[in-house]
C-alpha cells in the first residue's frame, strides 16, 4: 500500500491516487476532472484508486500551481426559474467533457449581490465567467476589466465589439408580439410585468416602439410590479387591468407565467379569451401549447444560449480566433388560440 497523506495534513494526494492506479500525475489529474481524452480503462483506474484511498480534489491548490483554475463561473439571477434551469443544463453539458468544474452564483436579480459573487469568484481565479445580461453596476465591470478573466454575456446583444454575447434582441422580440397583437385588429394593447429587470425593460422599450408606429400608444396601460414574475400575480395583475381598464382587448405579458394566471382569471371573471381580450406571453413555457386557449408566446432559446454561451468561451480559453463576438440567435412567435 503506498504511504497516505501528506504531512501537514494528513490527506491523501493526487501523486498517491496517480501511484495506485499506475498512471502519470497529470494523466491522474485530467480522469477525475473527465476529460474525454483520457482512455476510458484507465479512467476507471483513477477513480478507483481514489475510491480505495478516498481522495477529495484540491481546487483552490490547483489554481494556486497554474495561476488559472479548471472551473467557470456562471452567474444567474434566479434558480427558481425553469428558463434558467434550461440554460444551466446545456453549459454543463458542453463543459463537463472538458472536464471543466461548473460554479453557480445566484444573484436574485440585485445587482449588488451580483457584485459580491463577482469579488468572491474572481478571488479562486475561475478559467472564465459567463454572465447573464449587459447591466452591472461599475464596481462590476471594474473588476471584470482588472482580472483579465474571459467573460460571455448571455440573453442579449451588445454593439461593443469587445463584449463576447450570445442571446437575440429582447426589444425586438417585444415589438414582434405587440406586432402580433395589432395585426388581430386589438388597439387598446396593454403591457403586464413583473420582476422588471433589464431584459424586461427592453421589451417593454419594444411594446412602446410598436404601439407608437401605430398611433394607438397610451402609458396607463403599463401595469408594472417589482415582484417575482408568478401564475398568482398575473392573475392578481390582470384583474386589476380589467378593473382600471374594461376596454382593453390585447395585453402582452413579459412572461408566460404571468399569461397563464391571466388566462385563469380570464375564466374567473367570465372573460372571453381571445374574442374579448387577446393575449401574448414570453418564453414559451412547456405548459403554455397546453392550456385552454393555448397560449401565443415568444419562443426564446435558452437552451441554445447556454450551449453556444459555453462554446464561445471554451473558444476564447483555447486562445481561437472569433468570427464576431456577438452571436443573434434570435426568437420565434408562436402563434396560438390566445
């Protein structure tokens, strides 16, 4: 049996769990980050070995001997949101094979804390960040800058050729369901939100673009909360439209969560949906092809955000060059019965 531990701690190492299976400490090291290079009958050597030995990786001592650790940062402003659970998925997917760790920041959409994960990642020295969004506070970007750490933004799209983005034109995509709304005949549109962070404002930037190209434009139709966007509060939202507004006959809702507690409230009040009010969601949510009447929405690729987000910052790891730093992958309106 090979001697276990070191002497300041006690722990088994990585030269120890490399001795045990009979591999070199780099061929060692690169199995049980699982990059797919590695033979897959000396892979199962490594883990084994470390299995027998109970060896536990050192992250913070592997980044002090490259100056860069094997790990990307992703920060989020919800895990509570599906939408994001998707993006999630496929940046894991696309770094795992490379055998690159995964580290998620949940900032509840408040940039300040935003800030401070940003200070406490950049301090383990992560490979690179993905980012949702372009607005942070200056601290932010200040720190960003310093560091030298490549960055991808993802959910949206930048003229700046320095900022590596991957998203679709959230302004654009609000101006298309208005749009959609308009060419049904529907003038008195309202827009419903709520969690009103940047991506949100942007199609609401959209909505108003649209409604003004038509003439029919009118600010008291903007009903507008900073609570978590919910079923319960688009109800809650959508009847206090109607009572405010009983000759509203579209609304645009920033997400299909908010449409879905509409349309239920719709059904509640004896309001018919579409003939009476029309409705338009955004993301496309699973239950949304599924409801009575289902749902038009703004289909938007999280998914492929985060996989072509991962890709592009693997590309700037590996020092290739970028045919654009900014990557539109854009929407599409699915038309419903709403």
């Amino acid at each position: 049996m090979p001697r276990l531990g070191t002497r300041t701690t006690g722990r088994p190492t990585l030269n120890e769990v490399a001795e045990l299976s009979g591999v070199s400490p780099i061929t060692a090291s690169r199995a049980l980050r699982g990059v797919a290079s590695v033979d897959p009958a000396l892979a199962g050597r490594v883990r084994e070995a470390a299995l027998q030995l109970g060896y536990v990786a050192n992250p913070a001592a592997r980044a002090l001997a490259s100056a860069r650790s094997s790990s990307v940062v992703v920060l989020i402003p919800s895990l509570s949101n599906q939408l994001f659970i998707d993006t999630l998925e496929t940046i894991h997917a696309v770094m795992r094979p490379r055998g690159i760790e995964v580290l998620i920041g949940n900032y509840h959409y408040n940039p300040a804390e935003e800030e401070a994960l940003i200070r406490n990642y950049l301090a383990y020295q992560p490979a690179g960040m993905l980012l949702t969004g372009l607005a942070r506070t200056e601290a932010s970007r200040r720190m960003i800058a310093a560091s030298g750490v490549p960055c991808v933004h993802m959910m949206e799209l930048s003229d700046d050729p320095a900022l590596a983005c991957v998203g679709f034109s959230q302004e654009r995509a609000g101006s298309v369901a208005t749009e959609h709304l308009l060419s049904r005949g529907r003038r008195r549109v309202a827009f419903v939100a709520a969690q009103l962070d940047p991506r949100v404002l942007r199609r609401l930037e959209g909505y108003r673009g649209a409604l003004r190209a038509a003439g029919v434009y009118d600010p008291r139709l903007e009903v507008m909360c900073p609570q978590p966007s919910s079923i319960g509060l688009g109800g809650e939202l959508f009847a206090q439209l109607m009572a405010e507004h009983p000759d509203v006959d579209g609304a645009f809702f920033c997400n299909d969560d908010l449409a879905h507690g509409a349309i239920y409230q719709a059904q509640r009040e004896g309001i018919a949906v579409p003939a009476r009010v029309a409705m338009v969601g955004f993301n496309d949510l699973p239950n949304s092809a599924h409801l009575v009447p289902r749902l038009t929405s703004i289909r938007t690729p999280l998914a492929q955000i985060g996989e072509q987000a991962a890709f592009k910052l693997l590309a700037r790891l590996d020092g290739k060059p970028e045919l654009a730093p900014g990557l539109d992958l854009g929407f599409e309106l699915m038309v419903r019965e709403s």
